[in-house]
C-alpha cells in the first residue's frame, strides 16, 4: 500500500449498511424516488435553452439545497457509522 493510500484510509469515516425494517425500507424508496424526481428538475433547468445563466443560477440554489438534503435523508436511513 503507498503513502497516499493508507493516509486516507486512515482519515475516512467507517459506515456499513443497516439492515432496514420494512417501514425503513418504505420511507428510503420514497425518499429515493423523490430525489430522482429533484436530479431530473435539474437536469431539466441546463436542458432549457430559454433560461439566462442569472436566472439558472438562481432557480438552481433551492433544487440543489433540496437534492443534498434528501441525500442526507437517505443516508441517514441507510447507512450507520461504526466508529
């Protein structure tokens, strides 16, 4: 192993994955299936021709603030930290 590699091995965060019930399992999907929803918006803003950059900037701040919250969300729910 290099340098490198084991310097960040030593600095990243040990998750593993939960095992989920099956109210866990209900609420992942959805939250998965609403942050297709909120990456497919966004993909939708670039692909609209019509929008300024200001204006793209603009709509672009809450999407993106929304998406990264539902990754939270589903991280949270998936995986757990074990030490």
């Amino acid at each position: 192993m290099s340098i490198y590699a084991s310097i960040g091995y030593t600095r990243r965060d040990h998750y593993r994955e939960r095992t989920l019930s099956n109210k866990n399992s209900k609420i992942l999907q959805e939250l998965e299936t609403e942050l297709r929803n909120a990456q497919n918006e966004h993909s939708a803003l670039y692909e609209d021709m019509s929008i300024t950059d200001e204006e793209l900037k603009e709509l672009e701040k809450p999407l993106q603030i929304k998406i990264d919250d539902l990754i939270n969300r589903v991280c949270d729910i998936k995986y757990e930290k074990v030490w």
